[in-house]
C-alpha cells in the first residue's frame, strides 16, 4: 500500500437527519481518551479505533502497562486478519532490537553519531526523572549529565571504536577520585576499565600522530621541532587530536574534581539507567543480540508490541519502552510519504506512563508523517503529575491541544469533567419565564430570553454508561473535535460504542 486516501472513512457518525464521518486524516492528527477506572475507555473507543485502524491495514506501535495488553492485541489481530503482522517483542521471544548498533547505522552520515546517541538517552533519563520527583528545571544538572554522556561516548569511540552497554557503565563505575593515581604505564599494572580505555585513547591517537608526522615533508618536520608549533598545526589537521585533548580537560581538569555531592548525583542518573539495561532480559533483547526487526517495519504494516509491561517490570520496562517509542518516532518523522503513505499508529493505554520531553514537538507534526496517536488515560492530573517541573498545567494543556480529537467517557474526576465541560463549550437556550399577579385584577406575564449554558455540565460525564452486562456492553462517551464540525453543526457529538465490537463482514 503506498497510495492512501486519508480522507478514507473510519468510523460512521449517523443521527436522524445527517451523516459524516470520522476518516484517516482525523486520526493522524490524534486522539485522546479520557476515562474513569471501568469506565470502558479501553474497552469502547479504545477498543473501535483499534479495530478501524487495523481494519484499514495500518502499521504501528503499542506499549502495554498492564499484563494482559498482549492478549487483548492478538485478538484484535485475530478478528481483523493481522495476525501474521503483529510482531511481539518479549522476554523469551524469537526478536531482539539492538538500540545502539540501530541508532549507529541509521545516523551514520547525519549529524554526529554521539549527538544522536546521546539524545536518545538523555531523552529516557529526564524522562524517568519526572515520573519520579517531577523534572527539574536547573539547566546545570542537564548540561552536566549531558557532557558526562557526550564524553563516555566519544571515549568508547576513540578507544575501541565502537559503543555498548557495558563499555559506558564499567568506565563510568570506575572514573577516579581526586586522591587516586592514574597507572597506566607500568607493564604490571592492570587498570581499571575507565583507565584501560584512556590508554587505548592515547595509544591510538599516538599511532595516528606518528604516521600523519611521518607523512609530511622533511621541510615540515623540520618546523615541528619547536612544540608549539607542531601541537597547533597537529590540533588544525588531526580531530582525533582535538578529541583527546578535549576527554583529557573534561574528566581530568573538571569532572574529577568536582565535588562528591555534584558528581555523584550525576554519576548515579547516567549509571543508574545503564544499570537497568545490562540486567536480563532487557540486556539480551535491547542491547547484545542483533536486531530481528526495526522500526521502519511498521511501515510495512506490521505491528510492533512491547511486552514489557510496567506492571510487571517496572521502571525498566518503562524506561525501555520510552527508549523504543523516541527512536520509534524519529524513524517515523523521517518517512517518505510520498513512497509510502501508509499511515501507522502510536498506541499508549496509560499514556501519562510513556511521556517524555520532546512528545509535544513530534505530535505537532505528526500529521505530516501520518501518524495517528492514541493516548489513554484516566484524568488530566496522570498528566500532571507526570510532566513535573514548573508551569505543568499548561505545559499539559499546550500538548493535549496537539491532539485533535477527544474520548471522554466516565469520570469521577472533577477536573477532567470541567476540561471537557469547557472544550465542548455553551449554547444559547430560549428560556421562558412565567409569572402571575393577584390583586384587584389578576394578571399574567409570559417573557422569553436567551440564556448562555454549557452543553455538557461537568456532572453529566459522572452519569454515562460504563459498559458491563449491566449496559448491554454499551460504553457511552461524548467525542469532540477540533476544528471540524462533526454533527448538527457541532464539534461534539454523544456516541454509544459496544464492548463486543467486531470485525462487520
């Protein structure tokens, strides 16, 4: 499929009198789902746009929260035909995805691979950061932890020419204190793994300064017998020169000597996520065996599902799916509409879960890529409190308008309720007005106006059906979108969605 109509219809909106309808292109430009716990968020509208979306062979990615995510999937793929296209990565499975050997060869020749690398991780970083404390806005502790990053890296490259896992968390472990000797000399001395790889560092800059010097003319090497002079013209032509020189100022005049409190936080924030990497399973799935798929494959139509649910692994299981979803995203940002348009689809229940700092840019334009976002969620303050820091209200808000449609179904949340209550917005009624005087002569007045109320007070979204044999397996919700009038001239309309939604032959 490289030809898409993205004015395809989705999903039927019919009443009495009128009919549209809700089409691919509504979709690539996002959609959130509000919902109380039971309110059938996932199972309603979750459940329909799934179904629509691999219906009409899109590709796409789902992170799971909760264990039984893979389940719920591969019945989706079983009663829409996909099955042979869902593609599972899990603990014990037969695919694997090497982040860093991925990473290295798509960005080769695109910018510094240690730029790219170093985004991908400090991305997962501040983004398990404000999950837990809520981020913090000192650019200090950024700009350190990322020239720590940078500068691992760049010792990895030059040393040994490559980057792993393992590599930055043992030289990271073992960066000298102030008071302790560097040894690398003595033929008898084992080093540490950070010293090790400085000695690797200089020995290959050192052979590449000896045949570069042997290289010039004998005029030239002449000239480089005042020091100065050859260390000037060495820096203008040789980068690994400039490299070495640039490691030695940062750890050795600078970060060694920082002190213990400042070091130490910013050690733990890089190792701490190196450490989760390099445990099982996620070391033989992330970061040893070769990739069995990328991310590019959603292109094709398959889709990608992480079974690592947080509820299960944790914080690793978040971390690794956050790292996924950001590479996943910049692989996708780079497509070729023009040979594929195929739209994919970004599936997140429990979404405030899977956030990080760079989502508000992607899903600005995410349209033009053709991917449509769906993001799950309880409430507004899941949002909240995962996107810490200052001013996260509208940080929230600035990145809920991204998403162009909206589910609200029921909720207990006050907040939340209020939130659609105002977007769905008021409506002039014809109020009548009555009223009767009884003295010497008895007297009736009648008086209309208009009166300006919301359309949906706050307390409706308590009171809709939640699905259930209790409700017939009917969930209902009020989906609101924006810019677009979807019914009676509204940009809202109250639809009914079945939990036993399938597949119409």
């Amino acid at each position: 499929m490289h030809d898409y109509d993205l004015d395809q219809p989705l999903i039927d909106l019919i009443s009495a009198v009128e009919r549209t309808s809700w089409t691919a292109r509504h979709a690539v430009e996002g959609v959130q789902i509000f919902g109380g716990i039971g309110s059938g968020k996932t199972s309603g509208s979750g459940r329909l746009f799934a179904h629509k979306y691999l219906i009409n062979g899109f590709g796409g990615l789902v992170l799971t929260v909760k264990p039984d995510e893979k389940l719920i999937w591969q019945e989706y793929c079983q009663q829409t035909g996909r099955e042979d296209d869902l593609l599972i990565l899990e603990p014990g499975g037969q695919h694997s995805f090497n982040f860093l050997n991925y990473v290295s060869a798509v960005e080769d020749g695109e910018g510094s691979l240690t730029d790219n690398i170093v985004q991908v991780l400090k991305t997962v970083i501040r983004s398990g950061q404000e999950q837990n404390s809520g981020r913090s806005d000192d650019a200090f502790w950024e700009s350190a932890l990322d020239m720590l990053i940078f500068n691992i890296l760049d010792l990895c490259k030059l040393a040994y020419g490559q980057v792993t896992v393992s590599q930055m968390f043992d030289i990271v472990q073992t960066i000298p204190k102030p008071d302790e000797h560097l040894q690398l000399n003595p033929a008898t001395y084992v080093g540490k793994a950070f010293d090790q790889a400085f000695e690797k560092a200089r020995h290959v800059v050192a052979e590449q300064v000896a045949h570069w010097s042997a290289s010039r003319p004998e005029k030239e090497r002449q000239l480089f017998k005042d020091d100065a002079i050859f260390h000037t013209e060495l820096l203008e032509v040789l980068p690994e020169a400039r490299l070495i020189k640039a490691l030695d100022h940062f750890f050795f005049d600078n970060f060694i000597y920082m002190s213990d409190k400042t070091r130490s936080i910013i050690e733990f924030s890089f190792t701490a996520f190196l450490f989760r990497l390099s445990r099982e399973p996620i070391y033989s799935l992330f970061c040893h065996r070769p990739s069995s798929f990328t991310p590019e494959d959603s292109l094709n139509g398959k889709i990608i599902l992480i079974n690592l649910p947080v509820k299960l692994y944790h914080k690793v299981g978040r971390d690794v799916q956050v790292l996924f979803k950001y590479i996943w995203q910049r692989a996708m940002e780079k497509r070729n509409i023009v040979e594929n348009g195929r739209p994919v689809f970004l599936w997140a229940d429990e979404a405030q879960t899977f956030l990080h700092e760079h989502d508000a840019e992607f899903q600005a334009t995410a349209r033009s890529s053709r991917v449509a976002t769906v993001y799950i969620s309880q409430n507004l303050p899941n949002y909240y409190a995962s996107m810490g820091g200052h001013k996260s209200e509208y940080r929230v808000k600035s990145f809920l308008g991204t998403l162009a449609t909206k589910v609200f179904h029921a909720n207990a949340d006050i907040e939340t309720n209020r939130y659609a209550s105002e977007l769905i917005g008021e409506i002039y009624f014809e109020e009548e007005t009555q009223s009767t005087t009884v003295a010497e002569n008895f007297s009736q007045t009648k008086a209309r106006s208009l009166k300006l109320e919301r359309i949906a007070r706050p307390e409706e979204f308590m009171r809709l059906k939640t699905g259930g044999p209790l409700n017939n397996y009917l969930v209902e919700g009020y989906l609101h979108r924006q810019g677009d009038r979807v019914m009676k001239g509204f940009n809202h309309v109250k639809m009914i969605f079945s939990q036993r939604y399938q597949r119409q032959s």
